[in-house]
C-alpha cells in the first residue's frame, strides 16, 4: 500500500492523479498547507516539510519529479513511464521536469496573490512579472504542440504519459494567474486532458482548495 501525504491544490495533486492513472492501491493523508507541514513527524518523512511525499515499502520519497519516476517504473504496463531504451524517453524526462519550471511561477504568484492576505504588501512588479513567465511556460507547450507531427495529441509523440499529468497539473495551477487564451494548441491539449476521470478525482473538494477565485489579474483593482 501507498502512503500518499497530500495538501489540496499544491504539487501532490499531480501524485494523486498520477496514483489514480496508475490504478496503484493507495491512501491518501491529508495535510492543511501551513505551518504544520515542518512537524518534526512530517519532518522525517519530507526533510523540507513539503508536500507531495509517499510511504512505501518501509520508505519515504519526496519531490513530485522523482516520485513520478518511482512509479512510472514501479507500474511499466501502465504505460504512463518511458523507461531506459525507449526513443521518447529524452523527451518524457524534459517535460516532465519542465513542469516544475511552471510551477515556480505558479508558486511565485500563489504566494503574492494568496500568502499575501494583505493587498499593501504584494508587488505589482513580481505580479506582472511571473504572470510573463507563466505566458512563456505556456509558449514553449504551445511550440511543442504545433509541431506538425502525426497524432500531436499529447506531449509525447507515443501518447499520453506522466510529462501529460505532470505539465498539465502545473498549468491547472498557472490558470489561475495566466490565461490559454493566446494558445489554442495549449488550450485543446489541456482540455483533452483534464476530460479524464482520473483528473477529475484529484480535484479538491469545494471549499479545501488554495484559491478562493477562479482568476486572480496580474494588476488587482
């Protein structure tokens, strides 16, 4: 059994879809995102009292990248991985890291728009700055996606894997700061992929995600 140490709306949520893809048997550990995540209990489990962290098999792994390639090789015949020797393997690990390059951007934001309660303290430069970046992320998917290869459904040219969830998570995040609407190819991909089930059930219940609107404008008022 899996362990899965997960707080609504943060990086967990791409091991929780991840978990639900896989078909893997699991528990879920839910976590308020405050101050309790640095417990010395969670500390020996996440050494920087992050989320996501799993337990399995007697151990603990942190960081959602390395997680994600656990189980990708943990779960082969779910096809969500692409193990040493496959030609999309190169290409599977670039973009399922590039996901983290969207979410520090995501994250950047999360904390002026959201940690920030009060409006005085947050800075239009970083606002306007990280929602750019954001943009940016989105313009490198979007050159992916146009690459006029057969079946550019996904990512991968060999279909939907985990740099699918993982990228797409991380833009589930960016939309509440940056909009798809400059990005058609973008904008189908995630869509094509937030139609799973699977997505779906990793979604947080109402009233125990991070954000409390739907969009958040890079300059309020």
């Amino acid at each position: 059994m899996i362990t899965l140490h997960h707080s609504p709306e943060t990086r967990s949520m791409r091991i929780l879809w991840l978990l639900k893809e896989l078909e893997a048997p699991f528990q879920v550990i839910p976590h308020p995102f405050d101050k309790s995540l640095r417990s010395p209990e969670y500390l020996t489990i996440s050494p920087a009292g992050r989320v996501p962290a799993i337990e399995m098999d007697g151990e603990s792994y942190h960081e959602s990248g390395a997680i994600t390639e656990i189980l990708c090789e943990r779960y082969p015949e779910r096809g969500l991985g692409r193990l040493i020797g496959d030609l999309d393997r190169p290409d599977w690990l670039v973009w399922l890291h590039f996901a983290e390059t969207i979410t520090q951007h995501a994250a950047a934001l999360t904390q002026q728009h959201v940690a920030l309660r009060d409006p005085a303290t947050r800075s239009p430069i970083v606002t306007r700055l990280e929602a750019a970046r954001l943009a940016k992320c989105y313009a490198a998917i979007e050159g992916r996606l146009s690459t006029p290869v057969e079946n550019r459904d996904y990512l991968l040219t060999s279909g939907f894997s985990a740099a699918d969830i993982a990228v797409g998570q991380a833009v589930y995040l960016g939309r509440f700061f940056a909009r798809l609407d400059e990005f058609p190819e973008t904008a189908k991909w995630y869509q094509r992929i937030t139609e799973r089930p699977a997505f779906a059930e990793a979604l947080p219940l109402p009233g125990t995600g991070l954000y409390a609107q739907d969009f958040y404008p890079a300059v309020e008022g």
